[in-house]
C-alpha cells in the first residue's frame, strides 16, 4: 500500500490569516515579523498578503476596499482571485487572537516544504553522476540554512529582561559556567574574551609556526580538565602527534626528543604518569583525510546528543571540503558561513584556525585573513597570534612598556562580538608545546622528574 503524506499546507489557516487582516484593524502586526509573503502556499493569498503589507507601510487602514485598491494598483487584483475571492474571504474569519498561532503554522509548513524541496534536490544530485562528498555539502548547506532560520523571537519590554538579566549578572558574579559559557584556562584571555559563549564562530589565526594548533590544544586540554566535553577535528596532524604534544605539555617533555629516540628513564615515567592522571579526561580527537561541513555537522550533533559536548575545533578552515564553489574564496566564504549556522545549530563555540597571508614580520591585521573578507565578516571573534621572538625582534611595546620577547607570545583579540578587543601577553614554551598565563622570568612546572614506580610503556 502506498504510504499517504500529509499535505505541507493549509487553505483555511492562510485564509483564516487574511480575513484576520481586514476584519480586524491592528492583526497586521501580530504577524508581519513572522511572515513576509513567501510562505503562503496560494499564490493568491501570497499576493493579498503582500499588498496588505504595503497598506501597513503608508500607514493606511488595512480593510476589503483598500486591499482591491492596492491589489488594483499593483495589477495584481484578478491574479489574486478578484473581488469575487477577496469577498470570500470574509467567511473565514477567526478570532484576532488565534492569528499569531496561524502564522506560525503557516511558515512551520513553508519551512517544511523547503526541507521537502531539499530532499527532491538531493535526489536528484545522487542520480547525477556528481562526487558525492559535493552531493552532500551542498545538502547540508541548504539544510543548515533551514534549520538555522527558527522564525522571529518576540520582542521583550524592558521590564520583563530585568529578572533574566539580574540573573545572568549574578552568574558572572558566581562564575556559573551553564550560563556565561566555557573558560579557555587562561586568566587574561577569559578575562577579554568573557569566556567562548555557544553559538559563537570564533576565528584564531596566525603565521607559520606561530604556534596556533598548540593554544588550540592547550584550551581544548583545558576546557576538558574543566570535565567538558572537547570533540578536536585536525586536519593537518595526526592523534598520535597531538597525543604527544598533550603529553609533553604536561610531563615538561621536549618532544624533539621523542622522535629523537633520545627519552631518559625519568621521562618515559613523566609522560606515564601525566597519561594516567588524565586518560579519562573527555576529549575527543578526530583525524580524517578530508572534513566536509555536513561530516563535521553530524559528529558535532552526535557528540552533543551523546556527550554533552561544550566546545568544537577545527584545525584547520582551509582544509575543509567545500569543492563546488568556483574559486577559493568563494569555498571559504562558503565554508565559513557554514561554521557559523553550524555553531548556532549545535548550540556551542566553533573554534577554527586559519592561515594568513604572507606578511612577513609584519603583526597581522584583520585584512591578512587568507582567502575572503567573509572569515572576519562571519565570525564572531577573531585572535591573532604573533610571537615576535620568531622573527628575532628583541622587544615588543605595549604601551610605554618594552617587553622583552623571549618567550613572548602577543594574543590580540581583533574582533568581539559581545567582548573587548586589544593585546594580552602569554608566555609560549615551544620545547613543551604550551602557552601559559604570563609571568615574565618564572619557571613553570607541574611534575617533578623524580624517579616514579610505574608500568613502563615503551
């Protein structure tokens, strides 16, 4: 038996709409954030709507013999059924207090049949011989797009955001993480950021060797010592190479001497040691050869509905498949756009690295971004790395002060949606592939190097 589908509209809620607004004098406003004409299934009522809307826009009372006028006017009246039609529509009239309810069924249904018509186009781009990795970008581009558009939020008076408002001053006071979002581990960057909020596309780039991929594992170790859950997507290194880096981080290894083959006794039990203190902390690292917005999209849903997770990323933009834009900007505008639906949908920080262009010694500004002036225009935050040690700078100024550069590692928070921007020092230890809080001339360390009875694991 075939199966019966229902049908993605309603006549009588469209025309229950229609005759709300010229029954009734102020309906218009009860919907017009929620409807602007496209989702009416009936082109007719499509057609009356709209001109009901210019009506409200030259202040003109909305009623039968003014919509004809309008309708007259934009040549549209027999195309919309004629006065005949228009005259019916009185039959259908409802309470003024429904028409809200109705709105929203009707664009539920519109959003409904868009996803029905995303499906039709799926289909038919698996028929069509294309690659498939493109087949499903392009799929759950158009359904990100979708689900990301959830129709309007109501206006709130002033009076109503003073208790939900008092509350999430007092969270900050309290440092309640539920509500001000995920602390990165770091005092001077938590302080400027405000912390990484869900739903935010935080952007952190910087030059060659400057260190980008170890702060990224540094907050993604962090945040998950903190007990969140961490999903780490690395296009350009292994798990093995980043499980080492977390290991050296912490056992104040070199890690040139791993792959030296050169560890001494009293560092294989460091690095065993800081592998059993935090072998169950959640992080997930993920390591494809290639990442495409609808793959990254189902991991970062599977590890929400399932781990709970509080924070993305994804290292690194240029990376990710985007292939049937025409050029590259065009995929990373894509692509970026993409991260920021992905990180609304999902609900939580979306950290990606990015390259810059070449600028030699130059610190870099929001114009190096490589690839497309959507990156800054889509994310939230943008930070910037710039280690001027590297390029054998011997004194960097903030302010009236010169700083001395070794160790130096210059944070600049370029953009912040919700949040200050401006430079902080941190102190990077290249040799243990770590960023720290800064405190000039200070030794960091976490564990002695002391003989330790463990298993060895070599």
């Amino acid at each position: 038996m075939a199966r019966q589908y229902k049908q993605l509209f309603s006549l009588d809620t469209e025309k229950a709409i229609l005759s709300s607004l010229i029954y009734f004098k102020d309906a218009v406003y009860g919907v017009c954030d929620l409807l602007e004409g496209s989702e009416f299934y009936d082109r007719k009522h499509r057609l009356i709507y709209e001109a009901a809307i210019d009506l409200m826009m030259d202040d003109t009372r909305i009623d039968l013999t003014a919509l004809i006028d309008q309708l007259s006017k934009r040549g549209d009246l027999e195309k919309a059924g004629g006065r005949a039609y228009l005259s019916a529509l009185t039959d259908h009239v409802a309470s003024a207090a429904n028409i809200r309810h109705h709105a929203e069924t009707v664009a539920n249904f519109h959003q409904l049949r868009e996803l029905y018509m995303a499906g039709k186009k799926l289909q038919d781009a698996c028929i069509s011989g294309d690659p498939a990795v493109d087949v499903a970008n392009r799929f759950a581009t158009d359904v990100l797009g979708l689900v990301g558009n959830n129709g309007s939020r109501d206006p709130k008076m002033f009076s109503e955001l003073l208790e939900p408002t008092e509350n999430a001053i007092q969270s900050y006071k309290n440092k309640d993480e539920n509500v001000v979002g995920v602390k990165t581990g770091y005092i001077d960057l938590d302080r400027k950021l405000g912390y990484l909020q869900p739903g935010q596309l935080i952007i952190l780039a910087a030059g060659t060797s400057q260190g980008k991929s170890t702060l990224a594992l540094n907050i993604a170790d962090n945040v998950a010592q903190q007990g969140h859950q961490v999903l780490f997507e690395s296009l350009e290194m292994t798990q093995t190479e980043l499980a080492i880096r977390i290991l050296c981080s912490k056992a104040l290894i070199n890690s040139e001497d791993i792959y030296g083959g050169s560890l001494s006794k009293a560092d294989e039990d460091s690095i065993i040691k800081a592998g059993a203190e935090f072998a169950n902390m959640p992080l997930a690292i993920h390591d494809p050869d290639k990442l495409t917005i609808s793959n990254l999209y189902a991991l970062a849903l599977r590890y929400k509905n399932q781990h709970g997770l509080r924070l993305l990323i994804v290292d690194y933009l240029q990376f990710i498949t985007h292939a049937w834009a025409e050029n590259q900007n065009l995929r990373v505008a894509g692509t970026t756009r993409a991260l920021k639906q992905l990180a609304k949908a999902v609900n939580v920080p979306v950290i990606v690295l990015s390259q810059l262009s070449r600028i030699g010694s130059a610190e870099p500004q929001l114009n190096n971004l490589r690839d497309s002036g959507a990156i800054e225009q889509d994310a939230d935050r943008v930070i910037f790395i710039y280690r001027p040690e590297f390029h054998n700078i011997p004194y960097y100024h903030f302010g009236d002060d010169a700083v001395a550069t070794h160790n130096l590692a210059v944070i600049n928070i370029a953009k912040a949606r919700g949040g200050s921007t401006g430079r902080i020092k941190m102190t990077f230890q290249k040799e243990y592939t770590r960023f720290l809080d800064y405190k000039p001339e200070e030794k960091y360390q976490e564990y002695s190097r002391g003989d330790v009875e463990v298993e060895n694991m070599f």
